[in-house]
C-alpha cells in the first residue's frame, strides 16, 4: 500500500465511523481474525474477502 491509498483508506474510515478508536478497531480485527480461521478451515472463497477487512483495520488502527 502507498501512502496515497493509506491516507483514502483512513479518510474514508475516519468519516464512516468517527466515535471509532484503535481499540474497537483492535476488538473487531479479532472477530476477523475469527472469521479468516473459519474460512481457512473450510476452504470458503470468502476468505479473500476477510484478509481484506483484516488490512483495512490494521490501517485503522495505525492511523489511530
């Protein structure tokens, strides 16, 4: 990710969700994380999608 893409990932979350901290963001990475087990297991094409909300919190929470 460059800085371009970083800086509208964390602009788009700072507007959709602004009561948001990097701890509920941290709290809902690990239900993802979660989610990314259960795919992984079961070979559930899913999984592309769960690593990507797994990107974008960590982009949140170090934008935090």
């Amino acid at each position: 990710m460059n800085k371009q893409q970083f800086e509208a990932i964390t602009a788009w979350q700072t507007e959709t969700f602004p009561q948001a901290t990097a701890f509920s963001k941290a709290a809902h990475l690990e239900q993802e994380v979660q989610e990314v087990r259960e795919a992984t297991e079961t070979g559930d094409p899913s999984i592309r999608l769960e690593i990507a909300d797994c990107f974008l919190l960590l982009a949140g929470i170090a934008n935090k």
